[in-house]
C-alpha cells in the first residue's frame, strides 16, 4: 500500500494508441515516507480516496506505469519501480526509439495512470441495472447430504468461461449448484485451495 497525490488528470489522445480517462500520480523522492506506485503485474488493483463524508472510495483502477527501462539505447529493456529515472532510457513512441527523456533533470520521478471511476460512473451503474441475460446459478452448501443448504458466503461466479470457485472449506460440507434455468454440472476440480464447479 501507499499513500499518493492525484497531480493530473488526463483525456488520452489518438497517438497514445489507447483511449480512456486518467488519474495521474507520481513517485519520488520527494513524497514523503508513505509513497507509493504500481508496477508490473499491478494491473487492476484500486486505488482510494477519502471523501468528504469520510468514506473510503474507489476512485481509480491500476492501468499502467512508468516501468520499462534500459541502461542505454541498444541495451535489453527491464521493469522497474523507480523514484529517479535520471541516467535510464525510456521509449519514445513520438520517435519509435529508446532515449533519455529531456524532462530528466527537472522531473526524475515516474508516473502511474490510474483509469478515472468518476468518467464511467453512468457506464458501470447501466451494469448494476442490467438484468443478466440468464439466471445466474447459486452455489450452496451444507454440513449433512440432506441439507438444509444456503448460499455460500464467499464464493466467485465467471458467466463467461461458466465457472464457480470457491476456497476449500474447514470440516466436511456438501455443495449443490442451483439455478432457474437446466444446465449441465460438471464434476469440480480441486487446485490451490480453490474449488472449481463448470458448468454448461
């Protein structure tokens, strides 16, 4: 975790090859002893703000880092989190090679994009709104064969690859998948802790 300032915020434009709404941090060495940044693999993860009402929200979603870097120009490229890029090669799309940013000097930190909630708030409420096109299964379990069942308290549903997981539980229980709709139930996988349960 880390604590950051929100610097910029940022439209992409058609050369940055991506489209999307941006929230712009930077890491330093100037920010302080809780700073912090993202990096490689990091992609998705949130990032909060402390409203005015005093609720933490989600306000943006890890899309990417200043990270790729070389020790010169014809060098082999590495990933890395660093407060000071003075001295490193950065690609530069604009140009199509690897340079030493000119804005080294005055400003060596780096910098993390995190995609913008706010932008896409009309969007991810028409999700919420949205019924699903078919009756999502349930998982249930119970400690006896006979029941009774409940719906399972944590447990994850993907309705495109038609996967139910959830984490192996403590002592002996039962589980049965149920839904408004006939589907086929295949047998469940067990790998890591996770129970699988397919479906089609």
């Amino acid at each position: 975790w880390g604590t950051n300032r929100v610097e910029e915020l940022y439209e992409a434009q058609p050369s940055d090859g991506i489209t999307g709404s941006f929230l712009i941090a930077y890491f330093s060495n100037r920010g302080g002893a809780d700073l912090g940044t993202v990096t490689v693999g990091d992609s998705g993860g949130g990032a909060f703000i402390k409203d005015t009402d005093g609720k933490w929200k989600l306000a943006g979603v890890n899309f990417a880092v200043e990270g790729q870097f070389r020790t010169s120009a014809d060098a082999g490229d590495f990933s890395a989190a660093v407060f000071d890029r003075r001295g490193f090669y950065e690609f530069d799309n604009l140009v199509g090679a690897w340079i030493l940013d000119p804005t080294q000097s005055s400003e060596p930190r780096t910098a993390m994009y995190l995609t913008r909630i706010s932008s896409y708030v009309d969007w991810i409420q028409a999700q919420f709104d949205r019924p699903p096109d078919a009756p999502w299964p349930h998982l249930e379990a119970a400690s006896s064969v006979d029941g009774p069942y409940f719906e399972v308290a944590a447990y994850s549903l993907h309705t495109g690859t038609h996967r139910i997981q959830t984490a192996v539980p403590t002592g002996t229980q039962f589980f049965r998948v149920t839904s408004d709709t006939l589907f086929q139930l295949h047998p469940p996988t067990l790998k890591d802790g996770i129970l699988t349960f397919t479906y089609e």
